[in-house]
C-alpha cells in the first residue's frame, strides 16, 4: 500500500513536529512544512500531497485565505482544518471555503487519525 503524501502546515514548529510525529508513527509521509500560508500555497502547488493539514490562524497569509487559493488551484484537494477551541465562526468560514474536515486543539493523536482517513476515503 502507497503511503499517504501528507503538507503540514502550521506557525508553531513545536505543533509541526507533533503532527509530524503522529503521522509518521500511524504510517503517513510528510513531504512537507509551511509555517505560513503563502508558503502552503507553493509547497502544495510544488509537492501535490494527497492531503494538508492546515492551522487556521497564522501570520501573513492565514489558513482560510491559503485554503481558497488551494482549492481554485486544485478543486479536488483534501485539506483538514486544524483549529484553537472557541474558533467556531473560522471552522464554519473553513468549511463553507472547500475544507474536508477539521481538528481542534488540543487533538488527540486517535482523533487525527481517523480524521485524515475519512477524508482520504472520501
């Protein structure tokens, strides 16, 4: 079985790793890291995962806005929300952008799991 080809994307390099560190042991590979949106934009555009998990607010350009230019590049891609508890008006804006799914923080390893499965069977 293919590996899953998996774009995390968040400011926090401590959050990074984590997910990072999840995915791997549940046997996805991350071909990438953005700490921001403008450069999930690129790396997406430049990797082709077959799936992103997104923070939703960053510096610069953040997860909704890179989310949008995503989808009007590639209308099939897969991305995950990753969310702060209380960001509930963000999530809604997320899903109503194209988003597959959403994680909040703090997640629980399960959780992301089986939050990017769903979406990959989708």
């Amino acid at each position: 079985m293919l590996m899953k080809r998996v774009l995390i994307v968040d400011d926090a390099t401590f959050m990074r790793f984590t997910l990072k560190t999840i995915l791997e042991k549940n046997g996805f590979q991350v071909v990438g890291e953005a700490k921001d949106g403008s450069e999930a934009v690129i790396k997406y555009k430049e990797l082709r995962p077959d799936i992103v998990t997104m923070d939703i607010t960053m510096p610069k350009t953040g997860g909704i806005e890179a989310l949008k230019a995503i989808k009007a590049y590639d209308p099939k891609a897969k991305v995950v929300m990753v969310s702060a508890l209380g960001q509930e008006p963000l999530i809604k804006e997320a899903i109503e952008s194209g988003a597959n799914y959403f994680i909040i923080k703090p997640f629980k390893e399960d959780h992301v799991i089986e939050a990017l499965n769903k979406v990959l069977i989708a």
